[in-house]
C-alpha cells in the first residue's frame, strides 16, 4: 500500500500522456468548432429576463433572428459592440442576447454604459443554454430562421466585414424564403 | 558559410551530449574519477558548441541572409536592430535554440560552480543534464531546424508578427527560458540523488541556490510578459488566463513550492521524497508547458506554428523524460526515510500547508487550462472554461496561503507556539481590519474577494514587518543595538522579508483591479471625456510614419481641475507587410494610479473609439512581483551559499542507505 503510493504520479502522468495522444490523433483541430447544430432546431430554452421580460425560443419564431451570447466579464464582447449597435440601430436587425455565466447587475450595468442594442435579454446565469447551444466562448451569434433552425453560427467577435458579406446577405435570403 | 557552421556545430552538441549523458554516468557506477571528469568538459564544450549554433543564426538574422528559411518567415531589412536580434526567439526553431542554449549555460555553471561536489554525485547531475540535452537537440535537428537552406533566396522577408516588435517581448523568453531550464538543474538533483538512493541535508543545499535562481528568472519573465500583454494589448488586463501563460504560471507555482520544501529538508531533513518529487514535478511541468505551446493541441492567441510530428516527438520526450523520472521515483522514493518529526504547528507544518495549497492552485490552474482537452477526448462538447472558473477557483484557494504567508516565519521550527504567534503578530491583525473596514467604507460594497485581498496584502505585509522587529527586537533594546542585530541578520533572511513583502504589494494591485473605472466612447476633434476625476480632451490624430509601419498618433490632454497633468499619445500602428494593426497605449502613471488610453478604430468622418481606463494601484502588481524576485535574489547572495559549508555538512552527515532488496 506504501509503495503503491508511490506509483500515483507515474500512473496519473500516463493517463495524461494518454490524453496527449489522443489530442495528437490526425484530424484533431482544436480551432476547427463542431457544425452539429446547424440546421437543427435550437435547444429550447425559457430565461428570466434582464428587465422584466423573460425570452423563450417559441416566442422568437415567426422570423429569422440572431442570438448573441456574451458575458459582463467578456472584452472580445466589447470590441464587438459597435458592430452590435449597428445591426440593432442602422440595419434594425432582430437582436436578442443571452448573458452568458453572469450576474444580471453587471450585464445591465454594461448595457447602461456602453448602450444596449438587444430586443431583449435572458439570463443564462448558470450556463445551461449555451451548453446546449454548444458555445465555445463568448461572444457567439447565432442565425435562427423563422421556424427556430439554428442556420449560422459566429464564433468570436463579429466583425464588419462578416457583416455585409455573410451575415446581411443571409438573413435578407432567410427573409425571402 | 557560418550558417553551416552553426548547424555543425548544433550536431557536433549534440554528439557531445550523448557522451556527457552516457559516459560520467558509467563512471560513477564503477567508480571510474576519470569517466566521471568527462561530464565537467562535455558540459563546458556543450556550452560552447550551442552558443556558436546561437551566434551563427543571430548573425544570418543581422545580416539579413535570405537564403536561410527560417530568416525569411521571420525576419525583414525593414526590422529595427532590436527585433532583428529578438526575432531569432520570435519563432519556434529559433526559440528552441534559445531553449537549448540556456540549458547550456546552466550546465557550463554546473560544471564550473560544482567543484565541491561529490565526484560520482557531479557526475550523475551532469549526466542527467546531457540527456535532456541530447532530446532537446534531436527535436531540433529532426524537426525544427533553423538552419535549413533554400535557392534561389528571397528577396526580402515575411516579418515578424507585429505584436511582438516590442522591448519588453524582446527580452521575455530569455527570462522565461533561463527559469523553465533553470528547474532542469533541481530536476537533475533529483534524479542523481534517486539514482544514489540518498537525500541529505547537504543535498538540499545544492539545490536550493539553483532552484532560487531559476524562479526568480521565472517571476522576472512571467512579469515582462503581463506587463507586455498590459500595455500592447490595449485592453487594460494584465493576466487572461491564457493556456500560454499558465504553461509558465504552472512551473512557477510548483517551483515556489519546491524553494519552500527545500528548506525543510536543509534544516530539518525531513519531507526529502516530496521535496524530490515537486522538484521532477516542477521542470515537468516546464516541459509539459512546451509540449501544449508547440503541438497544437489547445487554442491559444500566442501559440507558435504548430504541427503534429512535433507534438509526437515531444510527446515521446516527456514519456522519456517524465515516465523515466518517475519511474525512478517510484521504485527509490520509499526507501527515503525522513528524519525529524515535528507538531502540525509548527514552520514545517505551515511550509506543508503552502507547498499543499500551491500544489492544489497548480492543480486547478491545470484543469482549468486541460479541460478542453480531457472533455473532446471522451467525446463532450467543445467547451473552455474562462475567467470565471479560474477567478472562483484559484483565488479563494490561495486565501489561506496568503495567511501563513503572515504567521508562518514566526513559528519555530519543530514544535511552534501558534498564540504566541499571533499574538505577535497583533499589529498585523489590527491593521488587516482596519484594511478591509475602509476598503468595504470605501466601496460600499465592492467585490467581496477584492476586499479581503486588501485584508490579506495588509496582514502579510505588516506580518512581515513585525517578523523583522522580532528579529532585531526593536524598541525592546538600545536603537543602536537593533541597528547591530539588522546589520548582521542574514540576507536570506532579508530575502524572505523582501519576497514576502513583494507578495503583499502585489496582492494590493490584484485586488484593486476590481476598482477599475473606464470608459468607451466615441470622440471627434475636441471632445472631452470624464474620468475618474481626470477631463482627456482629445485634440487630433496624425498620420506618422514608422520604420515599418504607418501610426495613428493621437493627442489627448489630460486635465484636472482646469490643470493640465499631461499629454498623451495613444497610437494605432499599421504594418503594411503583414497587413495586421497592433495598439500602442499610452499610460500615465503615478504609482498609485494609472491613466490608460489606447486608440481604437477611426471612420471617414473622423470619429475615433477612445478606450480609458483608471486603474487603482495597478503598478504595484508588477512592482511587487519584481520585488519578490529581487528578495529571491538576495536570498540567493547569502554567503553560505558560496562558502564550503555545504561540502562540510556533507561529510558529517550520515549516509542513507537505500532499503534492502533495492
């Protein structure tokens, strides 16, 4: 049993070296996100509100919409939020957030400084929905269509440039359709 | 010409390293002196051979040989000197000859500084060193050779990236890599005694110089590089948690354990198996960091090129390096048996209580940077965890270190007197109150954590002070007597004082981030933004040119009152080779505070993003770590490290047996 002891950190390090090998295995990219959900029907989620109103999944069908998921603690989320504000207050694009493992007083005191451009806001303090959603980080948008299919997923902040040649185009070919 | 040079020279090493790694440990096996003595010269001839490999593609990057591949992806005629130089560690293969050469250096002052030594111990550790050695230089000549020709050549380089044309990236991995290498020294220590069956004393103060020596590079490196990432990145954080920056964070937590637990071994001789294994551990940890740096397997923003071949190679060196090490341990470490037993209170029990909780921080810290990793290999979601797990985990954790920072040089060894103690340290206690009353007055309510970090830099740093008093006793004898007794306290005890002392100015500037007050706003020629007390009047930007790029210069006055404090200028540069853009903020500080402007995007109407932050006692972050590596140092300037005394404990010192049946 005393010399077992001893034996603990080599066997812990050949299963991390094991783990090692794994990541090492072709093919592996730790850049590269998983598509899974595109296409699919987003999780369902019902989230308390920011103020007031909750924001549930049914309620955002009928039309194409983005989600954004970011976070009071996030400052790529703050790079972004130019970028936000125009889409919200020049293309009046349906813009809904979801404050992701946060504390609802610090999202809206960020909102309140930095302006808001969100329809509305759920909270996801404990991080259940963008588990389901499968966020890597934040901040992450999303493109859901009118009956609720996820159709794009933005990882990081949104730039302009992704904009006017992804994100515009699609959501005017969504509306069409 | 003298790139072939360099490159025979690097296989010529490592030649040599095959012999330094096999030939001295033979010799101390049979107890042949004269195989033994190869290990000094191999080592010094290791030195030389690397330094010239070092030498000759730092003179291909000078002379802008664009013949040379590596000087093509790397480098440019535009470059400044500087970069030039610094650009031969800007990549992986010339990075990795940095590497080997502080291995280097550390093994030349092994071989020179060892010669009160026990011949076949000498021999071991030097042996030990050649190994890592020869895997470190077979990794380069395999797989990440910077001597590597091509025809025609270039015409001019790529650059290197733009971020890290900076002084304060020039001269970071050089600090860095004399800490992670450093801890090969310990590592080799440990190793040699394994394989000897025998842990002293004496040992232990051989190792303690080099593994000091080597943390204070460390905290002197991982310093720069939150500094850098301070001031370059433009968004006013200092730390991001980053897989990168915890690679370095790793080695050094488990590294402060290890100078700790060292101690214990030289004075008391006891804990010698956990004092060998955090040593294995901490220069693991090193390597480990390299492997999750150069493979590829986590996502990182300064992560080298990567590429699968290496991540294998470097893999099978720390199944090598690692798996062998511990293996050894394994089958040595229960024959190890400690000699003085001592009281759950007592310095040994409070230096067991930091090397646990430093151990654990390593550990979550791990997990916290793993777990992407560990999660995609039994299939989960793709998922990191941020800032919040590390801030809930990490921070809380190293509460209670930061209390026996306070009480634990006041307790004696052995068996000490926990009231006595802390009766002793009764200012300390007052004054920690006081902190956290007018930090909670302060703030009504601020951050609970910020707060009683407040609490705890007051405690640790008046603790220390105290502790110092006890020792000259202050107010208790003529001025003239305590002046006596400050002058002849030994420096490693100033050391200490200094480091801990370091510890607390730091943790006032952790702390006080919480207080950060910015602002974001869009301004325009004439402008004014509040903040914090402060009016900063933007006037105008201008176009100037660089050596190698175009800036966005930006004016800002700063006022208070109507007074005017300054004049500031934020820039936003633009490299044309690369196409990138890199921030260059402008902070004004006056130690208590700084003032932090960057400049952000500018559009046709001449609106610019201003970003400013006023960020409370952010200084002493850096001032404190610098502090500490400085108390690291002069702990390290104790004569008792250069006298004999070691070589005459050893000789007294009874000699243990490993058990029988080994």
């Amino acid at each position: 049993m005393h010399r077992a002891l001893f034996l603990l950190p080599l066997a812990l390090f050949l299963v991390l070296a094991g783990y090692f090998a794994l990541a090492l295995r072709p093919g592996y990219d730790p850049q590269a996100l998983p598509s899974a959900m595109i296409d699919k029907e987003a999780p369902q989620f019902d989230l308390a509100g920011l103020n007031g109103q909750g924001l549930a999944l049914e309620s955002l069908k009928g039309s194409p919409v983005l989600i954004n998921f970011f976070a009071s603690w996030c400052v790529p989320c703050r790079v972004e939020q130019p970028v936000l504000m125009r889409l919200a207050n020049r293309e009046h694009v349906p813009l809904y957030g979801i404050d992701y493992k946060d504390q609802p007083e610090d999202a809206a005191k960020l909102l309140a400084q930095f302006g808001d451009p969100y329809r509305r806001v759920g909270l996801d303090t404990d991080g259940s929905v963008g588990l389901n959603f499968g966020v890597y980080g934040v901040p992450e948008t999303y493109v859901l269509d009118a009956t609720g299919r996820i159709r794009k997923r933005f990882v990081g902040p949104l730039t302009a440039e992704e904009v006017d040649k992804e994100l515009l185009p699609l959501l005017e070919a969504l509306k069409k359709s | 010409m003298i790139t072939e040079l360099g490159h025979f020279a690097l296989i010529l090493a490592l030649c040599v390293s095959l012999v330094q790694s096999v030939v001295p440990l033979l010799g101390a096996a049979r107890g042949n002196l004269a195989w033994m003595a190869v290990g000094r010269n191999a080592a010094l001839a290791q030195f030389a051979l690397v330094a010239l490999a070092m030498a000759s593609l730092m003179h291909a990057y000078i002379t802008n040989d664009f013949s040379v591949i590596n000087v093509i992806e790397n480098s440019h005629t535009d470059k400044p000197l500087l970069y030039q130089i610094s650009g031969v560690w800007g990549n992986h293969e010339g990075s990795m000859i940095l590497w080997v050469f502080m291995l280097g250096v550390c093994s030349a002052a092994l071989a020179l500084f060892s010669g009160n030594l026990p011949p076949d111990l000498r021999a071991r550790v030097l042996a030990v060193q050649g190994m890592i050695g020869t895997g470190f230089l077979l990794f380069i000549l395999l797989t990440s050779n910077p001597f590597l020709r091509t025809w025609p050549p270039a015409a001019n380089g790529q650059g290197l990236n733009p971020v890290l044309q900076d002084p304060g990236l020039a001269f970071h991995p050089p600090f860095l890599y004399l800490g992670y290498v450093g801890f090969s020294v310990g590592f080799a220590f440990a190793v040699a005694a394994l394989i000897e069956g025998r842990v002293d004393a004496a040992w232990a103060r051989w190792v303690r110089p080099w593994t000091l020596a080597s943390w204070c590079a460390l905290t002197v490196g991982i310093t720069m590089g939150s500094w850098w990432s301070y001031y370059t990145l433009g968004w006013g954080g200092w730390w991001f948690w980053d897989p990168v920056e915890n690679a370095s964070f790793m080695p050094w937590l488990v590294g402060t354990a290890l100078i700790h637990s060292s101690i214990v071994v030289e004075k008391r001789d006891t804990l010698k198996s956990w004092t060998i294994l955090l040593a294995i551990i901490t220069f693991s940890l090193s390597l480990v960091g390299t492997f999750l740096v150069r493979s590829g397997v986590l996502t990182s923003v300064h992560a080298f090129a990567t590429d699968p071949a290496r991540g294998m190679f470097i893999l099978l060196l720390l199944l090598v390096a690692i798996g062998g090490s511990l293996t050894l341990y394994a089958i040595r470490a229960p024959a190890l048996k400690g000699g003085g037993l001592f009281a759950p209170i007592s310095r040994e029990g409070a230096i067991v209580l930091n090397n646990l909780i430093l151990s654990c921080g390593c550990a979550t810290v791990f997990l916290g940077t793993l777990y992407p990793l560990f999660l995609d290999a039994v299939g989960g979601p793709k998922l990191s965890v941020g800032f919040p797990f590390f801030n809930r985990t990490f921070a809380p954790l190293m509460v209670p270190v930061i209390v026996a920072v306070g009480i634990g040089p006041m307790l004696s060894w052995k068996r000490g007197d926990l009231l006595g103690a802390l009766q002793r340290v009764w200012a300390a206690y007052i004054a920690a109150v006081l902190a956290v009353l007018v930090a909670w007055y302060c703030t009504h309510g601020g951050p609970i954590l910020a707060v009683l970090g407040f609490g705890l830099a007051a405690w640790t740093g008046v603790a220390v002070i105290v502790e110092w008093a006890e020792r000259v006793k202050l107010f208790r004898v003529g001025i003239g007597d305590s002046l006596r007794r400050a002058i002849h306290l030994p420096r490693a005890a100033y050391g200490m004082s200094l480091a801990h002392f370091g510890l607390a100015v730091s943790i006032v500037g952790f702390s006080a981030s919480a207080f950060d007050i910015e602002a974001i706003n869009t301004v325009h020629a004439g402008s004014v933004v509040q903040l914090a007390g402060y009016e900063l009047r933007f006037v105008d930007v201008q176009r100037t040119p660089g050596p190698n790029f175009v800036a966005n210069r930006a004016t800002v006055e700063i006022t208070r009152d109507g007074r005017l404090v300054g004049v500031v200028h934020p820039e936003q540069r633009f490299f044309a080779l690369q196409q990138q853009t890199t921030s260059e903020t402008a902070i004004r500080t006056n130690f208590l505070a700084d003032l932090y402007v960057a400049l952000g995007d500018g559009d046709q109407a001449g609106n610019w993003t201003l970003r400013a932050w006023w960020k409370p006692l952010v200084p002493w972050i850096w001032i404190g770590a610098i502090t500490m590596a400085f108390g690291g140092m002069v702990s390290l300037s104790d004569r008792r490290w250069r006298v004999g005394v070691a070589a005459r404990a050893r000789r007294m010192a009874p000699v243990l047996q490993p058990a029988a049946g080994d």
